[in-house]
C-alpha cells in the first residue's frame, strides 16, 4: 500500500494536467465559437464608446479622456490579435479528421487550442471595462467660433494669398479692401474658419463687426466677451479700464484679430489690443474695408483688392442661386444667363441676390424682360465710385421683381432705420399700418399677418435677413440699404424724399435747408438743442409725412418744430427715455400714428386732445399716470404694456369701458393692476376680442383666475400673457364644467375651449401659484417662461392634465422656448413623456428639485439645440437610461443666470 499511494498521486496528477490540456484539442471548436462571440460584445462596446467619443468631440468640442483612448488603443491591438487566433482556429477545425474527434496535427491543434482559452479571459476583461461613465472632459471655450457660410466661388487665390501673410512673421496687419457686396466679409469668413484646420499655433481668434460709426466700447465689449472675462469685472468700467483689461490678457497670447466692415481708422492701443509688429508680438490683425485709404490710416503691412468675379466663376454663382432646375428649363435660358451675369459685373451680392429672383422664372418671356430691365435702369451720383450703375442698378432689380406697390413700399420703409440695426418686427409692422401700406390696414388684426407675410418675403428675396440674436428681429444689409435709400431720391433731382441721420451732435443749417422738401425724416440719437440751434428761421415742411425722432437725449420737443410740418400723419417718439413733455402734438391734426414707448411722459390728455384721425396709439413701458381716449373716435390699435402700471384703479377700469367704446377699436394690448379691472376685462366681449397682449401684475386680491370657455374662445387674437406679482393668485382655470346660459362646453365634449393664437406665456413672481394645468388649452404655445413661483411644483397637473391631452396631443407641440427659474419646490413639467417636436432651447437656473424631464429618445429629435443650465442639475438629473441622457448631453451648455427677457430675444 506505501507503493500504491504514491503511485495514484503521480497518476491522479498526470490526469488532471493531461485533461486540461487534452480540453484544449477537444474544446477548441467551443472554444472558438466563445471567443468569436465574447470579440462581437467587445466590438460592440468599442463602437458605442467611439461614437460616444465621436459626439463629444465633433459637437460639444470636448476631449477625450485618456484613460479612453488607452482603451481604444488596446482595443485595437487586441482586435488584430483576436483576428489572427480565429482565422488560425477556422483553419485548423478544417484540418480536423477521424469524425472531427481527432486531429491529424495534434501538436497544432493543442497551441491554437491553448491560444484561444488564454485570449477569451483577456477580452472579457477589456469588455468590462469599456464602460465609461464618461468619455471626454469639456474643454475651455473654442479658441475659434465657426461662421456659418455657404460654398464660396472665385476666392480661392486671394484667399491663398493672405494665409502665405498669416505665416509671414514679418507681416502683422493685413486689410482687405473693395466694393460692397464684393465678398469681403465672406473671405474673412473663410479665413476663420480655416484656423479650426490649421491653427498656425494662435490662441485665440477674435471676430468683431465694427461698422460705421465706429463704436469703440462696443469693440471692447466683443473682445472682453470672446476673452471670458466675467462680465462684473468690466460693465460699468471707462474705456480706458477696459482697454487696460485686454491688454493685460492680449499681450500674454498670440491672438488673431479679426475686424469686419472698417469705415475709418481704428485705434488699436485705444482698444487695449497690442499692435502686431513682426517682431515680440507675433499676432495677427486682418480687417476689411471699402476703401484702399483705411488701409494707409491702418498702417497695414499688407492689403490686397478684392475683385468682383471672372466672367466664368460669376456664371458658375449665379447658376448655383438660380438652380438646375430652373437654369435647364428652356434651351434659351442659359444664353440668356450670361448675358445677366455680364450685367451684374462680376458682383457676388448682384448675382447672390438677383440669382434667387430668377430662381422661380421658366419662361423665356420673364428672362428677356429681365435683361432687359438690367440694361436700362437709370443711375444717379453717389458717394463712392461705381456704386449706382455697378451696384444700385444692379441690387434694384431684385426690389423692382417684387409683387406689389405695398410691399415695395414696406422694403423702401426698412432704410429708414439706422445701419445694422436690429429692428423688432413688431414696430415694423405697426409703422406699416400707421403708414397705410396695408391694403387690411381697417382691420388691424389682418394688417398684422399681411405685414408678417411681407417681412418673410422680403427675407426670401434676400431683402432683409434674419437677427443672429433673436426672431422677433430682423436687419437689413448695409448694401440694401443704401440702394434702399438711392432708390428714395427723385432720378436727375437733389430734393431727397427721405432724409436719416443718426448719431449726429451737430446739424448745419444747410442740412435743415434740404430737409424742407422731404416727405419723411428719421432722426436717431441726437441732441436736443443742436438740431434746430442753427441760428436761422426755422423752415417749413410742406411735404413731411413721417418724423422718426428716436434715442435722443431731449427733455421735450423744440418749441416751434412740430407746427411746421402741418401733413404729418407718423410720429414716433419711442426710446427717448428723457422726455418728459411734448404737448405740441395735438397741433397735428392729420396723425395717425403715435409712438410714446420708453419715454418720461406723466399725461396724455394734454397730447391727444383733437387727434381726431388718430389710428394707432403706442405707450409701452411708460409712466403715465393720467389718460383718457374716449374723444379718439378713430383708434384702432391702443397699446400699453411691459413696465410698472401707475394708473389709479378707477381709472384702469375708466379707462377700459372708453376703450370699448370706441367704435373701431379692434387691437388692445394692456397692463391691469387690480382684480377690478380683471373682472371688466372678463365681462366684456368686446374687449376680449380685442385683447393682443394682456399682463396682469400686483393685482393682491386675485386669488383664482377663472375663464370661462366662452371667454376663451373670445380671446381670438390673444398672443401673450404675463402674470406677474400676484402673490395671492392661487390658480389658473379654464372652466370647462361650468354649464352657464351660453352653454359652456363639458369636460368630456369632443371640441375644447383653446386660446387659438396664444404664443408667450410668461409667469413671474407668483408665490402661491402651484401649476399652469391651463395651458393644455393653449396648443399654439411658442415660448414659456415661469420665474420665481416659489410653490409651484409642476407645470402640468396629474389627472386634469392627462385626461385632457388624451384628446388633445398638441401639448406644447409648437412650444420652441421653456425657461425655467427660481422654482425651489418644482418637481416636474409633467408626469408622462412628450415629444416636444418644435422645442429648440430649454433654460433651467435654480430649480434644484427637478430631477426628471419628460424626455425620451424621441423628444426634440429635429428641433433641439440647447439645453442651457447650471452643472450641477444637469449632473444630478434622472434618466430612463444611458442612451437618453448622451443623446441630450450633446445638446448641454453651462450657462450663467440671464433674465427672462435675455433668454426670450427681447431688447429692453
């Protein structure tokens, strides 16, 4: 027996070394197919976690972190091994004999057998730790902001030129010179974006519109901004602090300047920027301008002409805005083509904008005629060389397509606003109505969406483009405008028909001597007694029909100016913050349109008195304490919103019974501040389908505010409603049980009471208000902005919400906007998911206790861009899973507080 036991142990080990490693021939097949199958899973980690890397480093400009990329790189090289051991085990099972039970290279089929056991542990192990909560750290700031651009034609050489400059240590400030509209500001945008390629070791690149005239706070402010100086350290510094501050950072970088539409020389050291010089400062300024003597003033080491475009790239443009489509359409249309584009000479904004005209033109009739009228359009003198017969001509041709004598008088209107203006499309409208232009102009209500229809064809002729800020804005391009303008004086005459100044402290007397025979003045910021203090009688204006007067410093209005102009039937006042007292108005018996908004004025029944044609009444974010209107027997249009109310109660409701007691009112935008008022507002038909914009604001003794459907579907017009400082407000409620004499609609009827045009809602400062379950009845909702409700807990009801939106899916089916801030006890929007279709932006700040959107892969899918917060809600959000939170982790920005009329796209 002592012989036996050693035996069995040399025998028993022998077996279990010799079935382990016999495993590896007979579990090869098995093993293989585990292996094969555990490599699959790891790719699929790897594909997952390289899109994931893709995302954050394409969208959010973040990067990856290297403990990822580590994993990559050992993915792959794991990968190519794993790739070699499989093919080598396919092609040893192939090998197999004797019933695939035996192998006729045993020796073989124990090594690859060996290999594959071995590797499947290590696969299994990389797998496992593919799983990254998070793959890429977000970096700083871009150094450099991409502008959007379409495909550029004929820059390639010039474009080439300035980049071997940019390398040139030698060379520090370059500018750009030529025409309007030749294609300045597109180079320089192509050059900007060339440093996301290459970035030539800069730091930064700075890009800032500087226009005329020059602005210099506002340069600084552009700067500071790209720079990422906290706005507190700055605001309300002189310009010499500001400057100091950028210098301070700027002259530790190696920074690219970039400096769009320079009218006269720009003082960099004024700026705070370190001038290049080859030499210790290696930066880069590069500016464009129209005209060759800004380069000298600048004292540019290099500049170079940008040229209109060759006979063959002008062609190549002008076909690509026309489209094959229609260029194809008739064998003649080609031909005819070339002819056009010899008329344009070569210029990018002529081919740009009369290429899109003739986009829709198939019929050789419409191509003759149009070359015809490119050929003879007459041209006058102007400022510089080449503009009216190589520019005016050309850009009028797109004014002279439009359809309509209103429309074209609706585009010619927008010059009178200053350069680069942002102008609210709300007051464009408004002065078209008050102008007559309007052929709905007796029904204010359709005069507004004729009005919008015409800005948005005026936006596709590529006559005024959309704000970069907001949509409620829209802006007109410099060179536009001046044709504008160009086209407003009488061919072969100097008598202007529309005169625009802006920013001018001094006024010479020969100016007012022009002005004599205009039929429409606009004034923008200027001074108060410099105007008419020229030490000459003051002028009649026998024609004048519109007198913009606007951003000035004045107190009241000249004594004297306003009875000299006898046939003025527009005046707008508005943005004269100062301005306390402009009694002479009632002496213009043929007004039609009056502006007061943002001005000082306390009364205005010592204004209005004998305004017996007067239309259109405009008061917003005013103080008046005393009004009356029933003598303005012709008033359509009254508005009076935004700011503090300071109007007694009695009088409010005064106030409101003459409103509908006026005969052809038919549009009311309006402020009350007490439960009074409401309630007439409420009991009165007439006024709730008047009703535009309604804020309700201190009213104290409003605990619920109740509409009854018929009440809601009166309020046809209704686009905006602000709640705000009604603390004692409990509820908002649509009664749809109520079962009145008019037969109210039931809860359970198929058609529901709805506010068809209710756009903005905007609830600020309600203390006891805990849901807005009301507007489920406002499908159309586009922007909603809820702030500092400390009880509010959701945004929709539970069961009230739900059984309603069962029958109606549109629940903020059309909303683009949700801000939400200072709401301590919100817990959620609702409690079901939704698709938010139309949603672009979403603003959270201070909702500490929202832990849950009601997203879920399919909410935003087109429409969303970003979702603006604080970091630490976004990290402490709850998610159904890990797909839906990096879907929407791609669309997250780390902002900073902003009020409520920063986020909508307001200006004041």
């Amino acid at each position: 027996m002592d012989c036996v036991t050693p035996v069995m142990d040399v025998a028993t080990r022998l077996w279990s070394c010799t079935s382990k490693h016999s495993s590896y021939v007979i579990d090869l097949e098995e093993n293989l197919c585990c292996l094969r199958k555990e490599m699959e899973e790891l790719k699929n980690v790897g594909e997952d976690v390289k899109r994931r890397v893709e995302d954050a480093e394409t969208h959010q400009m973040m990067k990856r972190r290297n403990e990822v990329n580590g994993w990559l790189n050992r993915l792959d090289s794991l990968e190519r091994e794993v790739n070699e051991i499989l093919e080598e085990g396919d092609q040893e099972i192939q090998k197999r004999c004797l019933r695939n039970c035996c192998s006729s290279n045993c020796r073989s089929s124990y090594n690859i057998g060996r290999r594959i056991r071995e590797k499947i542990p290590t696969v299994s192990e990389l797998k496992n730790q593919g799983h990254f909560d998070v793959v890429a750290d977000r970096l700083a700031s871009a150094p450099v902001d991409e502008k959007p651009m379409e495909k550029t034609v004929g820059l390639d050489l010039v474009f080439a030129e300035v980049w071997k400059w940019l390398e040139d240590k030698n060379v520090g400030v370059i500018g750009l010179y030529g025409m309007g509209g030749v294609g300045k500001t597109t180079l320089l945008k192509k050059i900007n974006n060339e440093f996301l390629k290459t970035k030539l070791g800069f730091d930064v690149v700075i890009w800032v519109v500087v226009s005329k005239p020059v602005d210099t706070e506002k340069v600084q402010e552009v700067i500071l901004n790209k720079l990422e100086v906290p706005r507190y350290q700055w605001e309300y510094g002189s310009k010499d602090e500001k400057s100091q501050k950028i210098f301070n950072i700027l002259k530790t970088k190696k920074f690219v300047l970039l400096l769009d539409d320079i009218w006269e020389r720009l003082d960099l050291t004024e700026l705070g920027v370190p001038r290049p010089n080859g030499e210790d400062n290696m930066s880069k300024v590069i500016f464009t301008t129209r005209s060759e003597d800004v380069c000298h003033v600048m004292e540019a080491h290099k500049h170079v002409k940008v040229e209109c475009l060759a006979p063959d790239e002008a062609l190549s443009l002008f076909r690509m805005k026309v489209g094959e489509n229609t260029f194809n359409s008739h064998p003649e249309i080609p031909t005819l083509a070339e002819e056009i584009v010899k008329e344009c000479k070569g210029l990018p904004l002529a081919l740009i904008t009369i290429g899109r005209a003739m986009a829709d033109k198939k019929t050789i009739r419409r191509w003759d005629r149009a070359l015809q009228v490119l050929k003879t359009y007459p041209s006058t003198s102007s400022t510089f060389s080449g503009m009216e017969d190589q520019v005016f001509a050309i850009l009028a041709f797109s004014y002279n397509s439009l359809s309509s004598g209103p429309i074209k008088s609706c585009f010619l209107y927008c010059s009178m606003f200053p350069s680069d203006d942002e102008i609210l499309e709300d007051e464009l409208v408004e002065l078209w109505i008050g102008e007559g232009f309007l052929t709905e102009s007796h029904d204010i209500q359709r005069a507004r969406d004729e009005g919008y229809d015409i800005i948005e064809s005026l936006k596709e002729a590529c006559l005024l483009d959309g704000s970069d800020q907001s949509e409620k804005h829209v802006k007109m391009h410099d060179m536009i405008r001046d044709m504008a303008l160009w086209l407003t004086t009488k061919p072969g005459e100097d008598k202007k028909k529309v005169v625009v100044k802006e920013r001018a402290r001094m006024v010479e007397s020969r100016d007012i001597a022009e002005w004599k025979e205009a039929h429409r003045i606009s004034l923008w910021d200027i001074g108060t007694v410099s105007l008419l203090d020229t030490g000459h009688k003051m002028p009649s204006f026998p024609n004048l029909e519109t007198l913009f007067l606007r951003r000035s410093s004045m107190y009241e209005i000249p004594t004297g100016l306003l009875e000299k102009m006898p046939l003025v039937r527009v005046l707008d006042l508005s943005y004269n913050y100062r301005l306390e007292s402009c009694w002479q108005v009632h002496q213009l018996v043929n007004l039609e349109y009056l502006n007061m908004s943002f001005t000082s004025i306390k009364a205005l029944w010592n204004i209005v008195e004998g305004l017996k044609k007067l239309r259109c009444l405009i008061l917003n974010f005013t103080h008046i304490k005393e009004i009356s209107i029933s003598h303005l027997s012709s008033l359509q249009l009254f508005s009076m919103h935004g700011g503090t109310l300071e109007i007694a109660c009695n009088e409010q409701k005064t106030l409101l019974e003459e409103l509908e007691n006026l005969e052809y009112i038919n549009e009311i935008s309006i402020i009350l501040d007490s439960d009074i008022s409401v309630k007439k507002l409420l009991s009165s038909f007439k006024l709730q389908c008047c009703i535009r914009k309604l804020h309700l604001q201190f009213c104290s003794k409003m605990i619920l505010l109740e509409l009854s459907p018929s009440c809601v579907q009166a309020m046809v017009h209704l686009e905006t409603l602000q709640i705000s400082s009604c603390h004692d407000l409990n509820d908002v409620k649509v009664n749809v049980e109520d079962k009145g004499e008019r037969g109210f609609i039931s809860r359970y009827s198929m058609v529901l009471p709805k506010f068809c045009k209710l756009h903005e809602v905007h609830i600020i400062s309600c203390s006891k208000l805990h849901n807005l379950t009301w507007l489920i009845y406002a499908p159309c909702l586009q922007s909603l902005a809820v702030s500092a409700c400390e009880s509010m807990e959701e945004l929709i009801g539970g069961s009230d919400g739900a059984s309603v939106v069962e029958k109606n899916s549109a629940l903020f089916s059309r909303l683009t906007t949700l801000q939400l801030e200072k709401l301590p006890k919100l817990r959620r929007i609702c409690n079901w998911v939704l698709p938010f279709p139309s949603l672009k932006m979403i603003y959270v700040h201070s909702c500490e206790n929202l832990r849950k959107l009601p997203f879920d892969s399919n909410t935003g899918k087109h429409s969303l861009k970003k979702i603006q917060a604080e970091q630490n809600w976004w990290e402490g959000l709850q998610w159904e899973d890990e797909a839906i939170k990096q879907r929407f982790s791609l669309f997250f920005m780390l902002s900073e507080y902003m009020n409520l009329y920063q986020v909508l796209g307001y200006d004041y």
